[in-house]
C-alpha cells in the first residue's frame, strides 16, 4: 500500500511539473523587441475569429441564424472580411463586429459594429512572463460610450484583443498583428 502511495504521488508530481511553461529568456527578449517596434510604429490588428459574450439572448437569436454559415455562436469566423483595428501615433481606428446586448442606450442606427477614429489614452504595455504574450491596453471613447481595449500578443500571428465597453457586453477577437508602412517625409 505504501509503494502504490509513493507512486501515485510521484506520477502526480510528474504531471504537475511537465504542465509547467517553458518561457525561455529567447522568448522574453522576442516580446521586449515586440514591445519596442509597437512603441516606435503603428500597427493593425487584423481579426480572423469573432468571439462574443454569450448571454441567452444572443444564443436564441444568433444561433438561428449562424446554423447555416458552419458558425456557432461562441466562435464566428469573420477571416478575409477585413476587421480591423488600427493604432498609430495616439490614435485608433476602429472597424470591427459587435455580436452581443447593448446594455445602456445609446441611440438606434444602422452602425452596430465598432467603426470609429478616436485618440487613445492611458497607453501601458507590459511582458506576462507567466502566460508569455505581450499586454498592450489603452482607453478609447467614441461619441456614446468608453472602451478598455487589450492585445495579448504570443507571436504577430497569435494575437487576442479584448474589448471592454461601457455599454455593451464585451467582445473578444482572435487574429495576427501587422505593421503599418513608415512614410517618409
């Protein structure tokens, strides 16, 4: 009984340790590099999956209308439709999808997506060591409500942005990262 007890606890232990990340200090200095090129040059985020918020609302709604297009309604493909947010020089562009509930009004249009031009404020960016991607989060506004936005950046190619609105549910999207081109003067 002792020796079965000895062994369970050292496959346990041996699990426990394999799960581990290995963040390689390679990998620390790629993202401090990241990290350096995002402070100096604008750059796009270019989305390829949609993930909204599920509330039972949007279930009874979108479901429905998803069912035919091999989406559902906890991960929407959106690849080649051009989504994007764009960041340069203190300033954001925004031009992407919303699936979700409007929480607080504000007013009824045909726009229901995210497609604005606004600065951006209180810019941090910070190194997760622990996870290992890169943080990127600022504020917006646009006319009705404010935005807490976040990049997690892995690698340019795996990159999830967050949206935090004060009106609407959040959103969370799936794409890569791109450079925008330096003009020369």
């Amino acid at each position: 009984m002792k020796t079965i007890t000895y062994s369970l606890f050292l496959l346990v232990l041996l699990t426990f340790n394999s799960c581990k990340t290995s963040f390689t200090e390679d990998d620390r200095s790629k993202l401090v590099d990241l990290q350096q090129q995002m402070s100096q040059q604008g750059f796009k985020f270019e989305a390829d999956v949609v993930i909204p918020f599920n509330t039972q609302a949007l279930n009874n709604v979108a479901n429905d209308l998803l069912i035919r297009t091999g989406n559902n309604v906890s991960r929407i493909d959106v690849q080649g439709d051009h989504y994007i947010l764009k960041v340069a020089e203190q300033e954001s562009e925004f031009a992407l999808p919303f699936y979700g509930e409007r929480r607080m009004s504000g007013g009824y249009g045909t726009d229901t997506g995210f497609n604005f031009i606004a600065d951006i404020k209180n810019i941090k960016s910070s190194i997760n060591e622990k996870k290992g991607y890169l943080s990127y989060e600022f504020t917006t506004r646009n006319d009705a409500e404010t935005l807490d936005v976040e990049l997690q950046i892995y690698q340019p190619n795996n990159v999830r942005l967050s949206i935090n609105s004060s009106h609407r549910t959040f959103m969370k999207y799936e794409g890569r990262l791109k450079w925008l081109e330096v003009e020369e003067e």
